[in-house]
C-alpha cells in the first residue's frame, strides 16, 4: 500500500514540479511588470523633465513677447521675461 502510494506520488511528481515552475514564472513576471511601473524615472533627463522645461521656456517667451508688445504685464509674467533674458542674452 505504501509502495503503490510512493509510486503514484513519484509519476505525479513531474506535473506537480511543472505547475510549481510555471505558477513562480507568472508570479516573476508579474511581479517585475508591476515593479516597472512603480519605477518611471522622473530625474533630469527624463520625459517629464524635458516637457516641464519646455513648458517653462514657452511659458517665458510669451511673457517676453507680451512686454515686447507694451502689454500690461503681473509681477510673475516680468520674472518670465526676465527668465527669459537671461537664458537667451536678449
């Protein structure tokens, strides 16, 4: 009896150590998929830094075009400009 279940343990041995493989493989994948995701570099460089930089610059030239014009400009659009000028030597 202990022999028959030896045997029947043994033969269910290699769909057992497959579904432990495969179920860890899925977990691994999962796991370090969702991990990307936690991960996005946001540091100098970055997609988000390049399109706030952007931002900012057209943010700057618009302000600087505003006085250009002679328009009634607030205190933060004069910074802009002056943001501006520097950068760009105007």
């Amino acid at each position: 009896m202990k022999l028959s279940k030896f045997y029947w343990l043994w033969a269910n041995m290699r769909v057992i150590a497959i579904v432990a493989l495969i179920l860890l493989t899925l977990f691994v994948t999962i796991k370090s998929w969702c991990y990307t995701f936690e991960m996005d570099y946001t540091g100098p460089g970055s997609e988000a830094d390049s399109l706030d930089r952007a931002c900012r610059e057209r943010d700057n030239r618009e302000a600087h075009e505003k006085i250009e014009r002679g328009e009634n400009v607030s205190s933060k659009d004069q910074e802009r400009a002056n943001d501006y000028e520097r950068d760009h030597a105007v």
